[in-house]
C-alpha cells in the first residue's frame, strides 16, 4: 500500500482577513511529529498569529513547545544580572500598575531580534486585558506603490525608550537600566523586511522603540514615521484577543508589532511569556539566508 504524502491534518479558523487564525484541535503537550510542527510554521508565517484555547501550559511545558521552533532567546537584562531564565512572568496588579508599553516588536532594539513570540495565559481578569496584534504585510500591501517603493529603502533606528528604561530601573534599579543603555546603542534595521519564510514583504514598525527614520530628511522622515505609525491603529490590520485561562498565543515578531491593553486594571492579569532567537532583519529586496 503506498505511503501517504498528504499534510497532517488540523483545522485553521482565519479570525480576519488579514491576520490571526485559531487551531482548535491541537493539544500542545503532546509530543507533536516533526511534520505537524513544519505545518504550524507555514500556518504560522502566513497567519502571523495562531491561537490556542484551553492548553494550560506550565513552564516546562511552554519551554518544551518553544523550543521545537527554535532556539529560547535570554533577555539582555537577564544576561546582565548574570541569570538564564528563558521564560518570564508578566503580573499586573492593583499595587503593581500594567506598565503601558505603545505598539512594539520584542527587543527590536537588538541586532538580531526574536523571531517568534509565545504567550500563555495564567490569570485573566475578569474585565479588559486583551492583546493586540498588526500585520506589517497588511501593512505593507495598503501602501500606494510609490510610498512603499520609498519605505523599502529606508532604515529605522531603534533604541531602549525612556519607558522600558523606567521599567527596568524600578524593577532592578538604576546600575542595570544605565548598562542596559550602554550596552545597547542605536541600531538601525530595514523599514521593510523580507520575511524568511514566505520572501513576503512587511512594514515592520516598533513604534515604543523605532524612532528615527535614517536615509532621509530629519523634518521629512518624522512626518513618514508618524503616518505610518498611525496606520498601525486600523483595525483592518489587526486581531485582538480576548484571553481565556490556558490559552496559548504564539506570533511571529519579524511580520507583526503588538501591544496589550491596560484596561483591566486594578485585577490582577498575570501572563507567562518567551521568545525565540532570531536573526537580523532582512531588507525586503535582499535574497533570503538558507536556514540550517
């Protein structure tokens, strides 16, 4: 009897047209065949954002998941204070306020920037709290071809912002938050990239931490940042998660930017996260690094 080629089989419900899309009939402490996994990241660079109800993973199990996609990437302050967790704890409180953080790709302010995001839910309260999500190829596609032709030849510079830096100072004090800032000067990374994947273009924004367009006038550049910045806000480009306890987010950070709402406070929402190590960005017209 012949072997069957066919793609394993598990559903993929598109929230939107753009982005997001939930797989309902996966349990993610299953010990998943290497196919099945290879599928989620075709799945994955096309959707951008997969959703995942009803898993509570605990930490070695979210570490477990992660670490089938990739390498788990250490947070520089992490390096800093001389520790190795590869997962993190994000809590609100009523004493412990959500910190706010703007539109943002994780660590964009590094060379080589994650590559996926995870993100589970361990307390949800019982008001607000979702996250949100924005496609820079939605973003990217909505442009009129001579803006975007312009776009793909400009670099952002990205940098710790003055938040994460209060962040950082009142959690562990001011030594870190100045080595933080010295060890992390401004680096510059393609406006639009070329998604590894898929060769897909992405207007890939970090509004929190990419704050200066480079290759073009100071004056005209702050103008393009703002306006591109803006679009971010269109609801056409993005998904919005209202969390569930046990659920599961994971995304891609090279195609999309998120933020999470603050509007559940003063309840406790406490949220368990991890990242994988990526590589530096690509310029949308650069060839694409074989993987290894």
């Amino acid at each position: 009897m012949p072997t069957s080629t066919a793609r394993p089989a598990f559903t993929v419900d598109r929230l939107t047209t753009a982005i997001g899309a939930v797989v309902p009939d996966l349990d993610l402490q299953a010990d998943l065949p290497e196919d099945e996994i290879e599928r989620l990241r075709d799945v994955l660079a096309e959707r951008q954002v997969l959703f995942f109800r009803d898993q509570h993973l605990d930490e070695a199990a979210l570490v477990a998941l992660a670490s089938r996609f990739g390498t788990l990437s250490i947070h520089p302050v992490s390096r800093l204070l001389g520790r190795t967790p590869t997962t993190s704890v994000i809590e609100d409180s009523a004493e412990r306020p959500p910190a706010g953080f703007d539109w943002h790709t994780d660590l964009s302010w590094t060379a080589a920037p994650p590559a996926l995001g995870f993100l589970t839910a361990l307390h949800v309260p019982p008001v607000g709290g979702d996250t949100l999500w924005a496609s820079g190829f939605e973003l990217h596609d909505r442009l009129d071809p001579a803006l975007a032709a312009l776009c793909r030849t400009l670099q952002v510079e990205h940098r710790p912002d003055a938040a994460l830096l209060a962040t950082i100072r009142r959690h562990h004090g001011d030594e870190v938050a100045r080595q933080v800032e010295a060890e992390h000067p401004p680096v510059s990374h393609p406006l639009v990239r070329r998604h590894e994947r898929t060769g897909r273009p992405a207007l890939w924004l970090s509004p929190l931490y990419g704050s200066r367009l480079l290759g073009i006038d100071p004056v005209d550049g702050r103008r393009l940042l703002d306006l591109l910045h803006a679009k971010v806000d269109d609801a056409a480009v993005q998904v919005r998660w209202r969390w569930s306890a046990g659920d599961v987010a994971i995304w891609d950070e090279s195609s999309t930017t998120h933020r999470a709402l603050t509007d559940h406070h003063p309840h406790l929402r406490r949220m368990r996260r991890c990242t994988t190590d990526g590589r530096p960005p690509m310029p949308a017209g650069q060839a694409p690094v074989p993987t290894t």
